[in-house]
C-alpha cells in the first residue's frame, strides 16, 4: 500500500507519518509533500498513490487546487478544522476527515473505513464536494476568544486584542497589543487552524503574528525577510525562506 502525505507543518507532518506507521507498519510512505506544486510532480513522476491524506490549506494555496492541475483520483483523506457541514459532506461522499491534532483512534477509524471501501471506491472525488468544502472553508468561524489562567482566575482575551503567537520553551503564548504576556494550552499548530487567515500569518515554527502588528518589512539574508512588530522589542520575526511567496501574497490582501 503506497501512501502519500500532502502537509505543511512538519510537526503535523511527522506525527501523521509515525502514526501510519504505528496503525499500519506494511504500509509504504512514497513521499511527504509541503506545497501544491510539489504534489503535483511528485505524482507524476510516481504515479498516484493507494491513499493520500491532503492538509486543505498549504503554504502555496488550497489543496483542492491538486484537483484542477491533474487528474488525481485517488482516495483522499483530509486533515483539517471543519465545521459540521463539511464534514457531513465528507460522511456522505465517503471520503473521510481528520481533526488536527490527529488522534490515534480517529485515525485507526478512517484507515478501517477506506480499507472497506476499497473495493468499491469510485476513485472519485466530485466537483460539487470540492465547491463544497471550499464554500465552508472561507466561511469557516473562527476563534473570537481565548481562555487564560491568571493564578487561580481565568480571564477571556479577545483575538483582535492579540499582536502575535510565540511558542517558548515548550509552550505557547499570546503577546496583547498592550504588550502582556499570556500562556495558553494549545500549540501554534493549534491555534493556526482556529484564527482568521486574513488576519495572521504564521511566518516560521516560532511567531504567527497578525498582520496590524507589522510595522515595517524588511529584506534579510539568505533571501528571508525581517519584521518589525509594534510594542516589540524582539529582534527574531523572521519570515522563513520557503514562506515568503506566501507571505508576500498574504501581506498584499491577496488571502
């Protein structure tokens, strides 16, 4: 069985590879991809896998654009954080979909669906599930709150109150505009599905910053870009080198 892996963040990447190979250690991982134009030649140069599993939104555009640029028909499963009406739609079409973070049962479940599927499985995905899925896409609601702990109290901070997300030593927090610091329990990966894309950005493994925050761009060294984030005294906002078309494309209004 050849799987192919369409994901962007490395973290999400590696423990949807290690969870593969737990689940189904016969299983063969052909390819790891992390942009749209990369999956793209990676089949066809090797052809389509048994199964891929495809995050919906990558550094280069929204995976459902694979389908327009070639005849994928494959079975797919997508990884994501969709509302209940795209995942009826998943349910109906029998094409399945898993949750960030992915959990180990809610996987062995999709493995245990497409393998009696398969069979019978059309190989096809149809347009009318990818307008779908797209509409809910960008009308997804996203996160207008967190929930903090402040010793013993918890306080609600509101996401446009936010400048920007770091992780540090091992943990994630919000910086406010007001420049206070918040520990929250999610991961950056977390909290990247959850906010409005029009709004953040998250321009390396460190900061997803949004974007009334950015000062100033500048060019960097090793064809990076450097940020100036307001009430900031950090000097490390640093676009990483494969997410700054992206960046670029996001910063211009074109998301």
């Amino acid at each position: 069985m050849k799987i192919l892996l369409v994901e962007d963040e490395p973290i999400a990447a590696k423990q949807l590879l290690t969870l593969v190979k737990k689940l189904r250690p016969n299983w063969q991982i052909t390819a790891i991809c992390d942009t749209i134009k990369s999956t793209v030649a990676q089949v066809n140069e090797e052809g389509l896998p048994d199964l891929a599993f495809f995050d919906i939104q990558l550094g280069d555009g929204i995976s459902f654009e694979i389908f327009k640029l070639m005849n994928f028909n494959a079975p797919v499963i997508f990884t994501t954080a969709f509302d209940e009406y795209a995942i009826q739609a998943f349910k109906v079409n029998s094409i399945d979909y898993l949750l960030k973070p992915v959990l180990q049962e809610d996987l062995e479940k999709a493995l245990q669906k497409f393998e009696q599927q398969q069979k019978l499985y059309t190989h096809h995905i149809s347009t009318d599930l990818i307008q779908l899925l797209q509409q809910s896409l960008y009308e997804k609601k996203f996160k207008k709150r967190f929930l903090v702990k402040l010793g013993n109290r918890l306080k609600s901070i509101e996401t446009e109150n936010i400048a920007y997300f770091y992780s540090f030593d091992k943990a994630t927090y919000a910086k406010t505009i007001d420049g206070k610091d918040y520990l929250l329990d999610h991961t950056l990966e977390s909290i990247e599905q959850q906010i409005d894309p029009a709004w953040f950005f998250r321009i390396n493994r460190k900061y997803l910053v949004k974007l009334t925050s950015i000062v100033e761009v500048f060019n960097y060294s090793n064809s990076r870009l450097k940020l100036k984030i307001s009430n900031s005294r950090e000097n490390d906002f640093l676009v990483s080198r494969e997410k700054v078309k992206a960046f670029k494309t996001w910063f211009e209004g074109e998301h």
